[in-house]
C-alpha cells in the first residue's frame, strides 16, 4: 500500500473550471441593485498641505450622491501594527497633508462611472506645496524635509539582528570583503486591480466584497477605521485575481466605498484603474546594502556584518516586517557563526512601500548570493563547495532566532551541482548562476494582536458522506483551496471530490490570518489535517462498534474503505458507516474544529524551506542583452502536497523574480512614477520565459502538515542573483545594482576593458 | 477610463470621408484602434466622434503587379500581411516584420493604414516601407494625392495627413535586382516595440561586390523614422569590408537623433543604432551577394 492516496498526486485546482468556465465571481463582476460607483481623487503633490477642499461644484454635478474627504471619516491613524499603534501612521482619506503623488483625498459615489470621473475634476483642493524628499539616503540627513513629525530624519523602523562577537571575527578572518547593492522596487502586477463592493444598510450592517489575501484582516481593519464592531462587518472574497503581497492591508478602494455606502446606504463599487495600481497600491521596497563578509581562506564563513536603508514611501505599510525579515533572510541558508545587522526604515514621498513575495528576502538573496560568488572566485573555491561548506542544516539553531527542523540544501546542491555537470561546456557568452536560499514557513508575528488561533478550519460529514470544509485561508491563485481540500481528503481517508468547501467569507468560516508569508500550507493545513483528524475519530468509534475488532487492531479510513490498519481487506464501505454514526448521533451530522497557532518556534517561522536554483542565460556582448535559457531548481518544500501546484508556484514566482532581476523597475521623476500602465512597465511573458526544471528533494518537517513546508514565496528569493551570477559567468563583469539592464552591463564590459587596457 | 464618443461605422470610403467632412470639427478615425485606445483610455486622445473605417472592405486588399509592384490596402489587418502567400514570396522582409510586431491578438486587429498614421517613430511598417522606396495614397473629399513614405512622417505621432484626410493604400515598386531588404529592432521583450530599429536594403552592382544603392532607415532615434543618408553616401560604390561596416555604424550613430527615456537613455540608444547597422548592412549585403550568384 502506498503511504499516500491524495498528497503528493498531481491534482488540478479545485476551483480551475470556474474560473476557466468565467463562472467564478470575482469582486469585478459583482453588481448589486442600486448600485453606486466610486472615483478617488489623488494627490499630483509628492508633499503638501492640504488648506481646504470644496467638494461643492462636484456635489453639484446631475448624478453625484456622495462626495466625502478625510473631514467624513473619524481620521483614525490605521494599520497592521494593532499592537504597535506608533506605526499606524495612515488615514488612507488624508486630511491635513498629503506625502505622496497618489495619496486619496476625496472620493466620489454616482450614478455611472464617467459621471464620478467627471466630478473629481470638479473638486477643488487648495494645497501648499511643501518640500520633499524621495530618496532614503538624502531623506535620512540632517535638514532634510520632514514627513511625519514624530519621525527623526525620517527614520520610520530600525532593526538590528546580532549574534557572535562580530568584531573579533572579522580579525580572525583571512580575507573580508565590502560591497554596496542597490535593489530596485517591484510593482505587484495583480490581473485583478484593487476593488471593493461596500453595502451598508440601515440596520447597521455592513457587507464589503473585495478582493483580498486575507478578509479577516480587512474586516477588523474596517471595523478600526469606521466604527462597527468587528462582526457587524462581514467581508466576502470568494475569488481574489492575485495578491503578491499588495493584497492583506487596508486599501483606498475598500475604505472609501465602506465610507460612501455608510453615508448613503446604497452599494457602492470602486475598481482601481491600472495607473492607480501603480501609483498607489504599494511596492516592493528598494533597498541600499551594505555587506561585509570575513571568511577563511578555506572558505569558511566567520563574520557578515549588514547595513541596509530602505525606501519607506510616506507610511510604514508592512515595511517594517519587510525590514526585519531581509536582515534574517540575509545570513541565510548559511551557519555564520557571528552576524550583526542593521536595518534602517527611512520615510521618503514616494508611493508607501511594503510586503511583496519574498517579503524583503529577494533583495538580501541577490545581494547575499552575488557576493558569496564573488568571494569564491577570490579565494579561488569551488562556488558549490563554499555554499556546501557553510550550508545550514537540520536541528541548526539560528541563535536568539530560530530552529532548522528540516533542511535539505545539502542534496539541493548536489543535485544542481549533478546538472551543471551534466550540462557540460556551454556555447560561447553563456554563464550558468547559482543562489541558493531559503524562505520562512508562516509567520509567528502577532502585530495584528488577534486573539484567535493563527488558523482554524471546521468539517461537518453529512449523511451521504460528503464533506463540508469550511476554511478561512484565502486563495489568491496560488492554489490554497485545492492544497486544503487534499489535507482534508487524505487524512479522512475520502477523495477530493467528496469535499465541499466554503471559503472567501467572514460570515460562514472560521478565522484564518490570511494568505501572507507563506503560512496557508502550513498553518492552515495543520488545522485542516487537525479538523479532519478528529473527524475521522468521530467515525472510526461507530465503525469499532460495528467490526468489534481484537481492541490490539487499529482502524483507519482510506479511499472511502473504513479498515482494520493490519488488515485492509476488512473493512466497511465509509459511506455506509457514515450513515450509521449520524443515525447514532441524533441525526446530528458529525461536526469537528481544528486550529493551529505555533508555540515556542522561534521568532520567526515555524519551519523553513531550503532550495538551490541555477539560470543559464547568455549575454549578447554587442548590445548587452541577457536571455534566459534555463532556470533549474532543487527545492526543499518537506512534503509535497501537490506537484502540479509547486510547478505552477515555481514557474510563476521564475517570472516574477526573473523580471525583477533584469527588467521590471518603476523609476520616478520627483516622486511621479514615470511608467504605470502596462505598456512601458514590462513583465516577463511567456515567451521569454526559459525552460523550467524543479527537481524535488524531499524533506519531513515535524512541524507541518503530513510532513509539508512553503512552496509559494521562497521561490522568489533566489532568481535575481542567480541572475546575476549567470551574468558574471558569462562576461567576468558583476552587477550590483538591480535591475541588471543591457545597458549596465554593457557598460560595466566597457569598464572592464577600459581597465584591462590600462 | 474612456470617455464617451459617438461612433461612427463607415463602410465605403466615400462614406468615411462624407463622415470626416460632416463632423471635422472634433474626430477621431480608427481602423483596429491597437494605439488609439490606448491613448483614449489614458485621456491623451478624447474624440467627440470616433469614425470607423475598419469595415471598408474596398480596402482590405494585397495585390501583385510585375511593374507597379505591391499595393496593400489601409484596411489590411498586420495579420493579413503576415500570412500572405504573395507576400512571402514578393517581400520577405514584411512577413519577418509583422511576425515580429506585437501580439497575435493585435496583428489580428491592428492595420496597415492604422498603423502608418498613428505616426509613432517607434513602429514597425514604417521604416520598412521607407527602406522598400515606398508611397501611399492619401484621400479627401476634396482631392486625392501619392506621397513617399519619406515624406509621411513629420514628428511624434505626427504625419502629413491634413484634415479630412485617411490614408487609402501603400504602394511598394518591385525591388530592383540584386536587392536585399532587411529588418530587425532592439527590444528585451520579444514582439515589443523597439528601442531601436533598423531597416537596410542594399542593391549591388552586376559584380557582386559593390554597393549600387542603399536605402538605410532607422525607427525609435527620432521624432520620425529617419534615412541615414550619410550613411547611404559612404556604403554607395564601396565594397564590404570590416571596416567599412564600422564607419558606417559610426555614421548612423552620428545622424540618429535618438533621446532618453526610461528605456534607454540617448548614449545606449546611439550604440544600438551602431549594432544594428552593422548587422544589417551585412545581411542585407550577403543575401543581396547570393542572389547575384
């Protein structure tokens, strides 16, 4: 008998012919009788005082309901950090000042959308241009224009990581090295832009459809921000057309269709346009990284020292949690056996920046990973071997911050190591990179101070056997749904579509924090795996009762045949057994909860993915131009759930990571961001995508479900520096700035050759 | 968002232009729209009357004259052209063009004549057009008249099209002997607009070896595409060398106009223009060479 029936088979997504079939109703497709649209005004000022709006002439217009400002709204200072209320800093509907060009100031609710757009042209707001500041390195001097007043040269967030006596390490070392990184920013691309449906009635209700990665967040958030009680609210995301990371904070487009609806009692619609999007839904974070590596000759790592500034925008958004995890992620995979890290968090005018896949961990990879390859080829080493000799590895302990239950990086290198070879001598201007990385499972942060379990999931087996799964994780694309419903049918022992599940509302399910961090497989499948286990319970006693087993024997369920475990010959039909406990239990169908929340595991995550990746790319040495040929990856994810997910996980995050590393930036001219639409902001397609290989090592993490770990975000962490040490393979030359464009490495070739000659 | 329009569906060309003269005080002419509504749903472009001439069937057309050469009508998708029979066998470099040119999904709506008047530097047909000695026929109500493609294009999205006016047909003369037209653009996502573009053609003297006429344009280094006629000048007469390759990539580099943006700024821009000459002038130069044999 195979160990598993359901897990680690290739299984489609369970919601993949309604969403093929357009049956699957996004927040874009809901319309509701009576129903408003919203416009939102913004700010063109990167900095300025806001000294009045006249919504007048606007309220005026044939066809305008509502027009309301940040005067409508209780002004409440909102954000993630419930438990750290000095860093909500942002009203979303600003009212005294504006810090960046895009920040909402007003927001309309008409008739029709042309009608709503017409009236913004008609508010008139009388700013006070002040000076601003949109650069992290020119915002953190003395003098320097202030943002928020209670921010010091502008420092938002600082965060400092140390472990080992870094100063005495760096003496004992044989060769240190220094270099500065600049990591460019990172636009979320959704396909779905930022949009909500908010429907107050009179009684006092509240119903906000919206496009989420985690409605339970944006229904306390609301309830923060307007005034209801949290379960006055109800949020409905059955579908959520992508999320990246822009998607589990409060958004302007649900904040001023709630405030619009509240005022007129009347559904109101606001659907972001792609320029807003890119304006003003956050982004990756750009960040300048100071590194400082001693090792010994023989490559062993002995000291890295870390210094990094971040481009903060004008709000804290989640960058502070992205600040905190680069400088953890930047001593990993490795042992170091002393490190020290400081982060800086500085406020600049600039669109806020915040969590995007990778969650600050791609920017300490790419510069992490291009250093240790630069280090190597100094010292001479095999580039493999000096990952090898410092890999981490099970029950390491990152000291004061976290346990390694499970790594397999070791064999992720051989294996790499096992296809470079085999890939023999390449054609003349390729180069073959590597990074390797790692990526957390699940965050234990509780910034959000929620009292209830980090995840919870509810199963109720109705009399025909079907199964209800009521779950609140989210699924934004990545699969969520379809990895559930398999935890849930392996462990009662049904199939896949025996289970009905119910997601994406407040009302019907049970609180999960959503989908962020990587924490659904792990931390929502424990409470799946947990729910269905006590479910199974509940069965297994009617069918004891029935079989009248040796009480030595065991009994289990799989593939719907109830069975002794020493002998699964015998056994009953589970649909016949089910019938028979409910008649036992009342008539009640058989109900079970599950949950889970981590205890003792660190600071950080319950349990940890490990990965190698390899990107062959050549570069054409005329203009520069760098095409991706293969990208070839040994992931660590523990167990895998579902192939056919992981390859959907790993392609996708090769795109996004891939396009990050050498053409995706979003450069700005005093603070405007200078390509928000998608013509001069490109993404990699499918033609340009390279072959794509992902060669699973398994690995059994006692902390996740059925043995599973991440597969979502880790995946982005490793492709840009890969990237870029493909690029060095290639043409000697190594590029520290992101993204590596033909024309920077163009004209560090020319450098090159300028210094050669000399 | 878009704002409202009134559309207007022409099925003749004397229907479009009866409709042009009755609303020129505010209008818009749109056939496949693939650039225009781009515009439009920025707010560049907020026409009271959109007149639609797509529909013209008179002319969606590709016809073939051993003397007069190609014509292609303004209402001929991209698609069309890519997979026509007539065209791979007459002009080559118009298939390698087009499958090169966007996506599918526009090339299936966008046209020819669309696209020649939306007038940006960076398109595709036009330089192509211009290496291929190439006119067009442009029409009014009033009058009718056939200009060069040299003499289309006049600054950013900007051509010579006065009021009233839609383009009808291009007209492409055989290509001469021992010609070789070539096409290729800079770009990082393949079937993107260039970042620089460089059509050649090259026709060689009875020897095989020297260069009897060049025609050299280059697109996305200017407000328009642009001959490098100096650059022309320094290949006519000459043989192929090494050398003569670099001088004229060097000449070309000069005569482009090219400015920054976030893409490029205007020094790579002015080295692509270098890259490209060089390799197309060779191609076009090699392939002109086979025929002679």
């Amino acid at each position: 008998m195979t160990k598993f029936n359901v897990i680690n088979t290739p299984i489609h997504n369970v919601d993949g012919i309604a969403k093929v079939t357009g049956r699957a109703v996004y927040t874009f497709d809901v319309n509701l009788p009576h129903m408003l649209h919203g416009k939102i005004l913004r700010s063109p000022y990167p900095h300025a005082k806001i000294l009045n709006i006249d919504t007048s002439q606007a309220e005026a217009l044939t066809g305008v309901k509502a027009v309301v400002t940040g005067k409508d709204t209780l002004g409440v200072k909102q954000g993630i950090w419930r438990r750290y209320k000095e860093l909500c800093d942002e009203e979303i509907l600003a009212r005294d000042k504006v810090c960046y060009i895009g920040e909402p100031v007003a927001a309309v609710a008409a008739v029709d959308e042309d009608t709503a757009e017409e009236a913004l042209d008609l508010i008139e707001v009388e700013y006070e241009p002040l000076s601003a500041v949109f650069e992290p390195l020119e915002a953190i001097k003395e003098g320097a224009p202030l943002l928020h007043e209670n921010a010091e040269r502008n420092i938002n967030v600082t965060r400092h990581i140390e472990w080992g006596d870094v100063d005495e390490a760096f003496k004992q070392a044989d060769y240190v090295r220094e270099d500065w990184f600049r990591c460019s920013s990172q636009a979320h691309v959704c396909m779905e832009t930022h949009c909500a449906v908010a429907d107050y009635i009179p009684e006092g209700k509240l119903t906000v459809w919206t496009s989420t990665q985690s409605h339970y967040y944006i229904k306390v958030l609301l309830s923060d921000v307007l005034g209801l009680k949290e379960n006055d609210i109800r949020v409905i995301s059955r579908y959520t057309g992508g999320g990246f990371g822009s998607k589990f904070e409060l958004d302007s487009a649900q904040f001023c269709s709630s405030v619009l609806s509240m005022k007129l009692c009347k559904p109101v619609k606001i659907v972001l346009s792609r320029e807003e999007e890119f304006m003003a839904t956050k982004r990756r974070t750009p960040m300048f990284y100071y590194l400082r590596s001693g090792v010994k000759k023989d490559g062993t790592f002995l000291a890295k020292e870390a210094r990094v500034f971040t481009e903060g925008g004008a709000y804290t958004a989640m960058g502070a949690t992205a600040l905190y995890l680069t400088g953890f992620f930047q001593s990993f995979p490795y042992v170091w056996p002393s490190y020290r890290y400081d982060g800086y968090r500085v406020y600049t005018n600039t669109a806020p920046t915040s969590a995007m896949r990778g969650f600050g961990a791609p920017q300490a990879t790419f510069c992490a990973e291009t250093q240790i390859d630069l280090i190597a080829e100094e010292l001479g080493i095999d580039r493999i071997d000096i990952r090898r000799k410092n890999a981490m590895y099970a029950d390491y302990e990152v000291p004061g911050q976290a346990t390694i239950q499970s790594c397999g990086l070791s064999e992720c290198l051989d294996r790499v190591e096992e296809w470079i070879k085999d890939r023999g001598k390449l054609p003349p201007h390729h180069g073959i990179g590597i990074a390797a990385y790692g990526f957390m499972s699940g965050g234990i942060f509780n910034w959000f101070n929620t009292p209830y379990a980090f995840s919870s999931a509810v199963i109720q087996v109705n009399v025909d056997g079907k199964v209800d799964l009521f779950i609140g994780s989210q699924d934004m694309g990545q699969g969520s749904n379809t990895t559930m419903s398999m935890i849930c049918a392996e462990e009662l022992g049904v199939r896949v579509e025996d289970i009905r599940l119910h997601m994406g509302d407040t009302d019907k399910c049970p609180v999960d924090l959503g989908a962020w961090g990587s924490r659904e497989t792990l931390m929502q499948g424990n409470a799946v795996k947990m729910a269905a286990a006590e479910a199974k319970k509940q069965i297994l006693k009617y069918a004891a009762a029935k079989m009248s087993p040796n009480i030595v024997y065991d009994l289990d369920i799989k593939d719907r045949w109830v069975h002794l475990l020493a002998r699964p010959e015998r056994g009953l039909s589970y649909f016949d057994v089910v019938k028979e406990a409910i008649r036992g239990k009342e008539g009640q169908p058989i109900v079970a909860r599950g949950h889970y929340t981590p205890h003792r595991k660190g600071m950080i995550s319950p349990a940890y993915s490990f990965g190698v990746q390899a990107v062959e790319a050549s570069v054409d040495s005329d203009t520069g131009k760098v095409t991706l040929k293969n990208c070839v990856t040994a992931h660590d994810c523990g167990q895998v759930i579902n192939p056919l997910g992981l390859q959907g996980q790993l392609e996708g995050a090769i795109a996004m990571a891939a396009g990050y590393g050498f053409i995706e930036d979003l450069p700005m001219d005093e603070g405007k961001i200078l390509n928000p639409n998608l013509v001069d902001y490109k993404i990699l397609r499918t033609t340009e995508m390279p072959e794509t290989t992902v060669m699973g090592v398994t690995t059994y993490e006692p902390e996740g479900p059925f043995g599973a770990k991440e597969a979502g975000e880790g995946l982005t962490n490793p492709t840009a520096g890969a990237l870029a040490n493909a690029v060095f393979q290639a043409t000697g030359t190594s590029i520290k700035e992101l993204p590596i464009t033909p024309e920077k490495i163009l004209n560090a070739l020319r450098e090159r050759n300028k210094r050669e000659k000399k | 968002m878009i704002r409202d329009f009134i559309y207007l569906k022409a099925n003749t060309v004397e229907e479009a232009l009866d409709l042009i003269d009755q609303h020129k005080e505010d209008y818009k002419v749109i056939c496949g729209g693939q650039s225009l509504l781009i515009l439009m749903r920025q707010g560049l472009v907020a026409p009271e009357h959109l007149i639609d001439i797509k529909s013209v069937e008179e002319l969606n057309y590709i016809q073939f004259d051993e003397k007069e050469g190609l014509r292609i009508g303004a209402t001929t998708t991209h698609r069309t052209v890519e997979l026509s029979p007539l065209v791979l066998e007459k002009f080559p470099v118009l298939v390698h063009m087009e499958e090169n040119l966007a996506s599918i999904q526009t090339r299936n709506w966008g046209t020819i004549g669309g696209n020649l008047c939306h007038g940006d530097p960076a398109g595709d047909p036009g330089p192509v057009f211009m290496a291929l000695n190439g006119a067009v026929k442009i029409a009014s109500k009033q009058k009718t008249r056939t200009l060069t493609l040299d003499e289309f294009f006049i600054d950013y999205f900007e051509t010579v099209l006065e009021e009233g006016e839609i383009l009808l047909e291009v007209r492409l003369p055989p290509i001469p002997p021992r010609t070789a037209v070539v096409y290729e653009k800079f770009n990082i996502i393949k079937n993107d607009q260039g970042i620089i573009s460089v059509a050649a053609s090259i026709t060689l003297n009875n020897d095989g070896l020297s260069c009897n006429d060049a025609r050299i344009v280059i697109g996305a280094a200017a407000p328009a595409p642009i001959r490098a006629k100096e650059t022309e000048k320094l290949l006519i007469g000459e043989k192929i060398s090494k050398g003569l390759l670099e001088k004229a990539g060097e000449k070309a580099s000069e005569e482009a106009d090219p400015v920054a943006d976030i893409h490029a700024s205007e020094e790579y821009r002015r080295h692509l223009v270098g890259v490209l000459i060089k390799k197309m002038v060779e191609k076009a130069w090699e392939q002109a060479k086979a025929q002679v044999k």
